[in-house]
C-alpha cells in the first residue's frame, strides 16, 4: 500500500486471533522494524 505517491509505501499490519477470528491490534507506519516493533508492544500493553 501506499499513501499518496509510490515513494510513500506504508505497512498495515495486524495480529489476527485464529479462534475468535478477530483482529486483536492493528499498526500502520514505514516499512521498518519500528512498525513491527510497536504492534508487538501494543500486544504486550493489551493483556
């Protein structure tokens, strides 16, 4: 996906509940491991 122009490619990425079929936290941000690093932490803060 991408916001704007290709240049400006954006992740949405989620952690999806397999039993409940829902998604439990969802994070939009640049493709890097600081996206990836906040939708761990919003899974940790969300317990």
């Amino acid at each position: 996906m991408f916001v704007e122009n290709r240049k400006n490619k954006v992740w949405l990425i989620y952690a999806y509940h397999a039993k409940t079929s829902e998604i439990v936290a969802f994070v939009w941000g640049k493709r890097d491991l600081r996206t990836a690093l906040a939708l761990k932490r919003r899974l940790k803060n969300s317990k």
